[in-house]
C-alpha cells in the first residue's frame, strides 16, 4: 500500500500574536494632579505589525489633558477628553529573541477621589497581525485630602524678662503625597516679639524689627 503525505507551508505563521500592557504614572494622586497613562504594544513577530488602532475608553471622572508622547506613529488622538485612540500606528517586527514595541503617553487628571480601573479589553488592539489576547489593565487612585494637623512648643518654656526661647511649629502631613504652598500666619501673644530673623522653612527679610507676627510661606 501507498500512503502520500503533504506537507503544506502557509503564511499564517506570520500572524503575531500582539499584546498589550498599560500603567499610570504617579499612580497616586491628588484631586486636580496629573498622571501619565502609558500604553505599549508588543509584537513578538519578525515582521511588522501595521494599521495599529485601539480605543482606550478612560474611567469616568478621568479625562485626558494633553498627548506626551508616540513611538508608534499613525494618529494619537485625545479628542473627546474621555478617550485615548491610535489609528494606523506601526508596531515593529521583533528579532525573533525579542518583541518589536511601541507606545504611547497621554496625560490625564481627575477632580474627584476614588480608584480608577482603567483597561485595554481582549481583541481592543488591532493590527495587520492580529489583535491582543489579553486584556491589561491599571489602577488610578486620586486620594482625599485630608487635613493638616499641627503643634507647637517654647523651649525652653519659662524664661526671665528680654530672655530668648525658640518656638517650634510643626505640620504634620497624613496624606499620601506632598501638600505645597503650605501658608500660615502665627500671631504671638502680647508681649512677646520674634527676637531673630532667622525661621527654619521659611523666609523673613535679614535686620527686619522684631514682629508679632511669625508667618511662614
């Protein structure tokens, strides 16, 4: 008995497999600080992977404020401020030991606290190779701030009449990130007059007059 076999060479080894990873930058902020939301594509194919598009649909309450950068070509739009898309980007052909990549950054903001998941679906990039298989997402927290607290302490604490004693303010800060433009005003008590215009953290013009006010911005 003959038997034939056939072997059949086809193009669709070519087809890559795309994937997609994204990530914030701060991933932490305040309400009305930026972030930069970055998306990369990979394609661990050896040719490259033309007609990248994608539809990034941001969480409600983020919008985007401005295009930071793209290394993928074609067209990075922001417009409407709620979503991120590319169309007839490139993503290039990998060696064979490692994936060609691409990506893109957009800066983004949000006024209101709460977490923020924002992710790029199965099939949401699509190219001249194919479309990713797995989904990526990240988080955004946009954190409450909460109030500063303080105290403050003379030492030492009892003194004779033209004697000097150092008065200390400190802020505390419970957030998770720096509070600037710190500002207060401290009004000392009859009779007692700031006696140097040296202040820690702050500024006071040198041979300034002694002041009852201690202010520090």
């Amino acid at each position: 008995m003959f038997v034939a076999t056939a072997f059949v060479l086809s193009n669709s080894a070519a087809w890559a497999v795309i994937d997609v990873n994204k990530s914030f930058a701060p991933i932490n902020i305040f309400p009305g600080q930026t972030s930069t939301v970055t998306i990369n594509l990979f394609n661990s194919q050896t040719l490259p992977a033309t007609s990248a598009t994608f539809t990034d649909t941001l969480p409600a309450n983020v919008i985007a404020t401005s295009v930071l950068s793209n290394t993928c070509g074609g067209t990075l739009s922001i417009t409407p401020s709620t979503q991120v898309s590319l169309s007839g980007g490139t993503v290039p052909a990998g060696t064979g030991a490692n994936s060609g990549t691409c990506a893109v950054s957009v800066v983004v903001t949000s006024a209101t606290p709460g977490a923020y998941v924002n992710t790029v679906p199965v099939g949401g990039v699509s190219t001249s190779l194919g479309s990713n298989p797995g989904a990526a997402s990240a988080t955004l927290t946009v954190a409450t701030v909460l109030g500063l607290t303080g105290s403050k302490s003379f030492s030492p604490s009892t003194i004779h009449v033209t004697g000097l004693s150092t008065l200390t303010i400190t802020l505390t800060n419970p957030n998770i990130g720096a509070l600037t433009n710190a500002t207060f005003t401290d009004t000392l008590p009859t009779p007692l007059l700031i006696a140097s215009p040296l202040v820690t953290g702050g500024r006071r013009a040198a041979g300034a007059p002694p002041s009852p006010l201690h202010r520090c911005s």
